[in-house]
C-alpha cells in the first residue's frame, strides 16, 4: 500500500510539473464551445485563461479548423444601450499571475464559417497564440447547454 502511495504522489508530481517543463506558463479551465443551432453558421468560445508566469502575456490570435475565421470579440454597448459584437485587433491581456475571462456577453473567441455542425459533446480543436507563451492547443468540449 505505501509503494502504491508513493507511485501515485509521483505521478501526481510529474503531471503538476507538465506545464512548467513545457515552457508553457499558460493554463485553461472550465472551456466549452457552442453554436446557435445545427445549421448555425457561427458559434463561440470560451474559458478561463491563466498566466502562472511572472511576465504578463496576451492572447494576439486563434486558429481552428472547424470554422474559416477566428477572431477575437468583445461585446460593447452601442447607440440605444444595443450591445453589439466587436473584433479585438490588439488581443486579450493576461496579467502575470493571473486570469482573463472569456465569457458570453463579454470577450470571447468568435468563429465564424462554421465547417461542421456543432455537436452537444463533440470536442473542437482550437490553437491559442500568445505574445509570449507562444502556442498553445486547447481541445474544448461543445455544450450547447450552458
């Protein structure tokens, strides 16, 4: 039992210190993507982006293939109090030691030319460009629930 123990404290240790020996001081949590409906020709998505780095960094561009664009957007509130999407040419900040939020009614990931239908539990391949960072590949789960 204590060898057992040992083994998984390990493991434990290695898989924390997966991010660091990458070089990558980027993580994201609680991501999902999801479209209007089948036949939607555009969707979203979004997450939590931490920056356990030292440096601030900014999230500059994403790629997919699931969609021909991918954009950065925020939404702001227009004439008349009308919220209206806008792209975000200069990217999101993502401050040392801390978080940017990618949320519905706020910034988000816009994908735009949907290639395929989004799917309830289907998984989407996205590649997050950081201005330091670099890369980075997210697989986000579809849920057309939340």
């Amino acid at each position: 039992m204590l060898f057992r123990t040992r083994v998984i404290a390990a493991l434990g240790a290695v898989l924390f210190a997966l991010p660091a020996l990458a070089g990558s001081t980027i993580a994201i949590q609680d991501a999902y993507a999801r479209a209007a409906s089948p036949v939607a020709k555009a969707g979203g998505a979004f997450m939590v982006i931490l920056n356990t780095g030292d440096t601030d960094d900014r999230l500059i561009a994403v790629e997919t293939d699931v969609a021909k664009r991918a954009e950065l957007h925020t939404n702001i509130e227009g004439e008349g109090g009308v919220m209206q999407m806008r792209p975000v040419e200069e990217g999101f900040p993502v401050p040392a030691g801390g978080e940017h939020v990618l949320a519905r009614g706020g910034d988000h990931i816009m994908l735009m030319g949907l290639t395929r239908p989004f799917k309830d539990g289907d998984t989407i391949t996205l590649t997050l460009i950081f201005e330091e960072a670099g890369e980075v590949t997210v697989d986000v789960p579809v849920d057309l629930h939340r």
